[in-house]
C-alpha cells in the first residue's frame, strides 16, 4: 500500500501538492468543508467536513499515514490534539502556534533579533492617538489571526480610518495589531523547505500586489548579491525561530534605505512559488511533499534565466463554466493553471500563468498581455 498523505484543505495549494505526491507515487487524502473541492477533485478519498466535527476528522486522520495543511488558519490545538493521536503533523502544532496569531509570531522574531516592521498589540484601551505617537500617523491594522489576500488588513491614516477599521476587522477577529507603514521600495518573498538533514532556499523573488492581492511575480528579484544573501540568511534564521519544518513562505519589505524587514511568515507552499513549477529543477509543491517526509530535497535552481508568473483574479461573481483558454494558449510558451474552482468571485485566485526565458521584458509584457485574454 502506497504511504497515504492527509491534506487539511482542499484549495489551490492543497492541489498543486496533490500533483506531486501523485506523480511520487503516495495516496492523498483531502479534508474540505465542501465536496468536489479543487484538491478534492484529485483524489480518491476527498472527505466532507471539517475540523469541528470529530467523527469526519478521526475519519481522515485515521486513513492517513501523515498530515500537512494548505494554511496556517487551522487552530494548533485542534493540531495538537491530532498529535496526541499519535498522527505526525508537518508543520507541527508547536510551529502552528508560533505563526498563526501574527502578534506571537512578530513576538518570536523579535526575541530571535530578526529585523521586521514596528508593531504593538491593540487592546479595548487602545486609541489613534496613541498609536499615531508610537507608529507615526499612518499605520496599518491587522487581524491577529484569518488574515490573507487583504483580508484583515486595514490601511489607517486618521482617527476615522481607525475607528471603522476597528469595526470592520473585529468582525473577522477580535484580536488585532498595527504595524508601522513601510513606504518600500521592494516587496520580496522566498520559499525555505527544511528536512531534519536538509535547508534549501529557492530563489528571492520579487511580488507585486494589486488590492493587496499577490498579482505578479518576478523570479529572480532584480536585486544585489548582497540583499539576496540577506534575505536568505534572515529566512532560514526566521524558520528556526518558529521551529519549523515542511515547507515556508516569507514575504519581506526591502526599503528605500536597503534594508530587509520581515513582513509574514506562511507555513505552507506560497503564491510567489508558483513558478517554481516551470522555472526550478524541483517545484515548490514537490518539496512540500518531500520535505514532509523527510525526503531529501530537490535541487531549487532556475532552469531558466527569469521567470515571470501572473496570477489569474477572478474578474466576475458566478459559475466558473465555458471558460475559454484557446485566448491563453495561443501564447505558444504559457502556462496556464486552471484551479477547479466551481465559483468565481473578483479578486479571488482562479488561476495563474507562467512564463519563462531568457528576456525579462519580453516575459513579463507576455503575462501582463495573456492575463488580458481570459474572463474568469
């Protein structure tokens, strides 16, 4: 019997590491709220539920050999507590309970003297005018925990802002953070897998955002030796601190003044690795599965000078149906990844499309124009 892996969610990135584990010849079970999930759609053993009813949850953890998760939401004692049945979890429950609520993982990289944005906790006493003192008149609000793509982020420039993204963002968590605004020059971003024998870095890549939404990824950032040095140093310095192994993404500011800062961590496969499918010797997803294992890992070289991903946001609300890539494919060196999402929504990830070579500029105006192509 194949080594039967356990995938807590069933999107995206639950997917593409599906994929891997596949080809490498394992069993994936998938555990999602709803049936048919992109994920879901791979495997044999798609289970229906979710972490709150304990029935469907010993059911999954039953059948696999081994589980990992596609985000860092899943609270760490429900991690713990799959643990506890004498189940492996990678990223452990322990990593999970250091990254998930973004005040204790900004804690431990402060105790660890890595460099990141100013931060304070937000307590019911807290005021703007107090923050204003401590991070400057414009700062931004975070949700400590269920924070992505823009969700649970707030951008606050006087004490309206603070007030209705108060209100707004303890909707979605109660517990909540500011953090200094960085006018930066850059935003990077790296993929660490890390074995118990074993740390590889893939390359530091730069992101753009578009509604605080990965958009565009540029592989390799076009930066010096130096500040690529640094952020791998500070990278693998950061998974250490959280005690982690598996798969990670960092995301970082690099500033007007060439400094790195830490801005999140994500104990998974991350949207600026996306590329690493067609531009790497071994894809980021591959090393998931690898490095889960304790597997040794995949060499993380480019196999192409430069690589330029774009990521495909839904454009419209309704049925993702009679989608027409023809308008993609004609573009003779894209690649283009559908994620099976039956719904679409703006701005949520539908898709993204890769392209690699030898000219930066000719890449990138490719994607920038084959992302035109398709309504999703």
């Amino acid at each position: 019997m194949p080594l039967k892996i356990g995938i807590l969610g069933g999107g995206q990135l639950a997917r593409m590491s599906a994929f891997e584990a596949i080809r490498l010849g394992f069993s994936v079970n998938i555990l999602e709220k709803t049936k048919n999930s992109p994920a879901g759609q791979l495997s044999k053993n798609e289970f229906v539920g979710w972490i709150d009813n304990k029935n469907i949850l010993k059911k999954f953890i039953n059948n696999s050999d081994i589980i990992t998760l596609e985000n860092e939401f899943i609270d760490s004692e429900v991690l713990k507590w799959i643990e506890d049945q004498n189940k492996k979890v990678v990223p452990s429950s322990r990593t999970i309970s250091l990254i998930q609520d973004k005040l204790v993982q900004k804690q431990t990289f402060q105790k660890a003297k890595l460099p990141l944005t100013e931060f304070i906790n937000i307590s019911d006493e807290s005021n703007y005018f107090e923050i204003k003192q401590k991070l400057g008149g414009k700062f931004i609000l975070k949700s400590r925990k269920l924070g992505y793509d823009g969700y649970g982020n707030a951008i606050v420039n006087n004490e309206k802002d603070f007030n209705d993204a108060l209100k707004k963002l303890k909707q979605r968590h109660a517990q909540l953070l500011a953090e200094k605004f960085i006018d930066f020059e850059k935003e990077l971003a790296i993929i660490i897998a890390r074995t118990k024998k074993d740390i590889k870095a893939y390359p530091v890549v730069e992101t753009i955002q578009k509604n605080h939404i990965c958009h565009l990824v540029i592989a390799p950032a076009q930066i010096d030796n130096k500040l690529i040095k640094d952020t791998i140093e500070i990278a693998i310095e950061a998974i250490k601190a959280v005690k982690g192994y598996g798969l990670f993404g960092l995301e970082f500011f690099l500033t007007k003044d060439a400094k790195i800062l830490i801005n999140e961590i994500a104990p998974r496969p991350h949207n600026s690795g996306h590329y690493s499918i067609e531009a790497c010797v071994t894809s980021q997803f591959e090393n998931h599965i690898r490095s889960i294992l304790n597997l040794p890992l995949g060499s993380t070289e480019m196999v192409y000078p430069y690589s330029v991903m774009i990521n495909l946001l839904g454009k419209r609300n309704g049925k993702n149906k009679n989608l027409n890539i023809s308008n993609v494919l004609k573009f003779e060196d894209a690649h283009l990844h559908i994620y099976g999402k039956e719904q679409s929504r703006k701005g949520r990830k539908m898709g993204h499309i890769t392209f690699c070579g030898n000219d930066l500029k000719t890449i990138y105006n490719k994607a920038i124009l084959a992302e035109r192509e398709i309504i999703i």
